[in-house]
C-alpha cells in the first residue's frame, strides 16, 4: 500500500519512487502485484494477506467496470453480469507534461497538445 505523500512529490513504495503525477492505474497495479507475488515467494507475506491485498489492487475504469487481477495467474478479469471474464484493459497514455490519462488512439495530448510517448 502507498504511504503518505512524501514532501518531495513522491511516494516511496517496495524500495522504488513513485511520482505523485497521474499514472496509469492498471500499470501501477501490476507493479504492486509483481511486488507481492515477490514477498509471498520469500515468505514475508502469509497467502490469505496475499490474497486480499492482491483482491485491494482491483481498478475501476471510466465506465464504472471493475477490473482485477487474477491472485494466481496475474491475468486482468472484468467483472460483468455478475461474473469475472478474463479481458485486456482500456490502456491509457498518460502525457509525461501534464498528468492527463489520453486515450490509446491519441498521438497527442488533449489537454495540453504535448506529443505522447509510447
């Protein structure tokens, strides 16, 4: 779980720096989750705390669906019609000038016109 905002700007979490800028919320969720596969594979972390941290890291997309990732197998599954199908997630560019989460099929930025990376 990330800690309190750090004075710079930046969160500390599993030994690395995240910036306080608006990221990806799929991409960040699977980096938390490479991090706790990592620390129930050492044994720092019992499987039923694994288990709910990892159900914690669910994301809700723009459209209100949730999505998850798989405790076992890493794969996102979205919840619909009361049943979890395993799916690809609506990937955003977030421009590195602004913070602002563009669509996929963006070159540009919408907010501020900058040219997304990649």
């Amino acid at each position: 779980m990330l800690r309190a905002l750090e004075p710079n700007g930046f969160y500390a979490f599993a030994g690395c720096i995240l910036s306080c800028v608006a990221v990806d919320p799929f991409a960040e969720a699977e980096i938390r989750y490479k991090f706790l596969v990592e620390e129930r594979r050492t044994g720092n972390l019992q499987p039923r705390s694994y288990r709910v941290a990892v159900r914690d890291l669910a994301v809700l997309d723009s459209e209100g669906r949730r999505w998850m990732l798989g405790p076992e197998d890493g794969i996102w599954y979205r919840r619909e019609n009361e049943r979890w199908l395993q799916a690809d997630p609506p990937r955003r560019l977030v421009c590195a000038s602004c913070g602002h989460h563009n669509l996929g099929r963006h070159s540009f930025c919408v907010e501020c016109g900058q040219r997304l990376n990649r």
